[in-house]
C-alpha cells in the first residue's frame, strides 16, 4: 500500500499536482531532483526518438524525392531499435 502511495505521488508530481486523496505530499531537495529524472528520463527520451526518427524521414524525403521510399529507409535505421526493446522486453531490463 505504501508503494502504490509513493508511485501516486510521484505522478501526481510529474503531472504538477501533488495533492493524494486528503493529504497533499511536497517533495524537496535531492528527493525531488531523483524523482523527476526517474519519471522524467523514458518522456524525455520517446520524445528524442521521435524527433530524430522525423528529421530522418524529412532528410530521406529531400535525398529521395518520395515519402515512400523514405519509408522504406527508414526500417534499417528502426530495425535495430526495435529489435533492442524486443530483447530489452524478454529479459526484462527497464530503462532507467
């Protein structure tokens, strides 16, 4: 029960809300900086990938001339991301 409290707060406070039920939870210093890497770092990183997944896919439609072979370019270059999470997933390994 105390982890699911814990796991609530520390949503509430990656959402900016940190008032649970009837009590309000406030963290601070060092406590505050670990807990927003810990939830910040997998957003932060799906929105690295998405961005660099798009600026490929721009630069494969100029190089290219066609969004569809863009498309097709851009496997190789997902392949072995996928392939990592698909190996990452089976073993489970978290990001963190």
């Amino acid at each position: 029960m105390l982890f699911k409290s814990i796991r609530a707060a520390a949503t509430a406070l990656a959402l900016g809300t940190a008032a649970i039920a009837v009590a309000s939870v406030a963290f601070t210093g060092t406590a505050e900086a670990a807990l927003r890497s810990v939830v910040g770092k997998p957003l932060a990183e799906a929105k690295s990938l998405a961005a660099s997944v798009l600026v490929s896919f721009l630069i494969f439609c100029l190089v290219l001339r066609s969004w569809k072979l863009a498309l097709i370019g851009l496997v190789p270059n997902l392949l072995p991301l996928l392939v990592t999470v698909a190996i990452m997933s089976i073993f489970k390994i978290d990001i963190k």
